[in-house]
C-alpha cells in the first residue's frame, strides 16, 4: 500500500524558547574558548562560571543567552571537552598508555 507523506517546515512550537536554545550544538569557537580557560588551570566548573561572567559582562543581563548553547554550552558538554582537552594534554587517565612499562 502505498503512501505520500508531505513535509511542511512549520513548528508547532517557539524556536526561541530556553529549552529549545539548550539543544544547539555549541560551535568550534566556544570549545576553544574553553580550551584556553583549561590551559590556564581552570576546570569544569570554574570555567563555566567564568564563561557566564563573560557572558554577562558582554550581554548585560542575560536570561535568554545563557540558556543559549550555542553561546553557553551545558555541563555535560563541557565535562566531554574537559576530558578530550586532558586526552590530548595530559594523556589518558587510564588503560594503554598511563604507564610506561620496559
């Protein structure tokens, strides 16, 4: 049996909502912001505050930026970047590679 099925681009639902902002994927540019921060010593937590300050001083106040995730990623998003970012840096935490065995 077969069938048609039409695909209309209009959403039944605010495109600028907090929670819909919080699914962006956060671009090249805000991990590398976040890499920097990690290069000075700061981690997870510390840069995210440091980030929103930015975000702060740079917006004013903010309610519908820092829902944002293109500018504000969330903390899950930080916490994969902070590992790959200690990966690369300071090589892996455990398994191959920790040790060096002669």
């Amino acid at each position: 049996m077969p069938a048609l099925i039409t695909i209309k681009k209009n959403h039944n639902h605010s495109l600028t909502c907090a929670e819909s902002l919080a699914f962006l994927r956060p671009p090249l540019k805000v991990r590398d912001e976040f890499y920097t921060y990690f290069d000075s010593g700061i981690e997870i937590t510390e840069s995210i505050q440091y980030h929103e300050s930015k975000l702060e001083l740079k917006y004013g106040v903010v309610g519908a930026e820092l829902a944002n995730a293109l500018l504000n990623p969330k903390y899950r998003t930080v916490a994969f970047w902070y590992k790959k970012w200690q990966t690369l840096n300071l090589g892996p935490r455990h398994g191959q590679g920790v040790v060096e065995v002669r």
